[in-house]
C-alpha cells in the first residue's frame, strides 16, 4: 500500500498530472451539483443527449479544420441543452422524445461527416476516443487548465448564489411561477450551466460516459439522504472522491480514464445502496 502511495507521489511531480487532477475534481464538482437537479427534473439522460449533440459539433469543427473546437462546440451545445429542456415542456413532444432525438441526430450526422470529410487513417479508433474518452486529459495545456477552472468557478459560483431558486424551480415550476420566479430563466441558466459542463467533460470520460458523472454521484446520495441539500453536498464529495480515485487507479493501472472513473462511479453506488437498506431496515 505504502509503495502504491509513494509511486503516485511521484507522478504528481510531473505538472501534467497535477493538470489532469486539477481539472477531474473540477468537473466531478460541477457535474454533481447539476446532477441532483437533473435527477429530480427526471432529465437525467439529457448529459447523454448532450455529450452527441457535442460529438456532431466536433465533427463539423474537425471538417471546417478549427483548431479551437470549442468555439463551435459550446454554442452548439447550449443551443441544443435550451431546446431540450424548452420542447420538454411540450405535450406532443415529451422531455425523452427530444432527447432521442436530437441524441441520435446528431451523433449520426457527425460521424457522417467524419467518414465522408475525415482524412485520418484510422477512423474508428479516432470515433472510439472522441465517444469512451482518452488520454488527451494527461495532455491537459496550462491554458485549457485555466479555461477550465474559470468555467468551473462560474459553474459553482452561479449554483450557490441561485441555490434557492434553482432549488424552487427543481421540486415545482408551477409553485414556483406563482411566487414570482423567472422560471425561464433559470431553466436557460441551468441549461446552459450543463452544457459548459458536458462539453468540458468530454476530455475526462468521453462522450458516451458523460452522462454515468452526471447521474452516479446524486443517485448514490440519494440512497442514504432524503433532502436536496444534503444529497447535493454528499454528491459532490462523492464525485469528486470518485474523480481522484478513477484517475489514480488509472494513472498507476495503466488502464482508460473515463471507463475508470465511471466504474468507481459504479462501485460508490453499490456501496451507498447497501449503507441505505441498512440505514431503513435498522430504522
């Protein structure tokens, strides 16, 4: 164990893991503390949806030969998080009807673009990368650290300042409304705040394991708490615990970072699943 320890000691010398670290933690807070809200507005796969919609933006950016794909995938993505959380309100087309849709549309649209426009020799292994994650988050530049840490701090900073509102708008829009809440509003911001989200996490897990760091950390919370603000402070440690020790393991194991994290994911809710039939039985 003392040997385990003292080997990941050293690889925190190198600056680029202390990048990966860095901005792991980040998105594992920031995904969980948006992850309890979308649990309970019953969206919980629009982090999937969205992590497509992502992938058919890179596609076109990698076709227009961008060298900063994020200009073009961010707007996308928070276009595309307001229309799915804006049509999931309509009567005719429920919330996982839109998801499907614009999940499935845009997922086969970039990699149509990809295999008609893409001049990389190996396709399928660059599609396997961009959608199970890579380890393009131990190449991490200073500034994309930067860039993630400014996004993240917003992120935080947004949900903790409108935490009451957020809160309101979470457990009953109509209630809400009446009080006098801007419930567009703070729907526009809660989408947007997940599509800054999903398009930074991409680099961490890949765009098919986003939606697993969205939903594990609140689902296992919600095994042992029953209210919303404890849920979403045991989420983010939670997310975060799992962040740091998927990239550990990975990092010393040799083995894929997101499928990594994501199985750790899995493990906590195992665990938080037995701790609450326990906790229910004994009460």
């Amino acid at each position: 164990m003392t040997s385990i320890f003292n080997d990941f000691m050293h690889y925190l010398e190198y600056p680029f893991v202390r990048y990966a670290i860095v901005v792991g933690i980040l998105i594992a807070l920031c995904s969980s503390l948006l992850g309890v809200t979308l649990v309970l507005k019953r969206f919980s796969y629009i982090g999937d949806g969205l992590s497509h919609v992502a992938f058919g933006a890179m596609a076109i950016a990698g076709v227009l030969k961008l060298t900063n794909q994020t200009i073009v995938i961010l707007p996308v993505t928070v276009i595309s998080a307001i229309l799915i959380l804006r049509t999931g309100q309509n009567t005719k087309i429920k919330g996982d009807a839109t998801i499907a849709m614009i999940s499935v549309g845009s997922l086969a649209f970039g990699y149509l673009l990809l295999n008609i426009f893409s001049s990389s020799s190996n396709l399928s292994g660059d599609v396997c990368v961009t959608l199970f994650g890579s380890t393009s988050i131990l190449t991490l530049k200073s500034s994309d650290v930067l860039l993630c840490v400014v996004l993240s701090i917003i992120v935080v900073a947004i949900f903790i300042l409108l935490y009451n509102k957020i809160f309101a708008v979470t457990f009953d829009e109509n209630f809400a409304m009446s009080a006098g809440t801007n419930v567009k509003l703070y729907n526009f911001l809660i989408a947007v705040m997940i599509a800054v989200i999903i398009v930074l996490a991409m680099n961490l897990v890949g765009s098919l394991l986003i939606s697993a760091l969205v939903i594990f950390p609140a689902l296992s919370s919600m095994r042992v708490y029953n209210s919303f603000k404890a849920v979403t402070i045991c989420s983010a440690i939670i997310s975060v615990l799992c962040a740091v020790l998927g990239m550990a393991i990975s990092i010393l194991g040799n083995t894929p970072v997101g499928s990594t994290i994501v199985a750790v994911d899995a493990i906590f809710f195992g665990i938080f699943t037995l701790i609450g039939k326990i906790a229910s039985k004994r009460a």
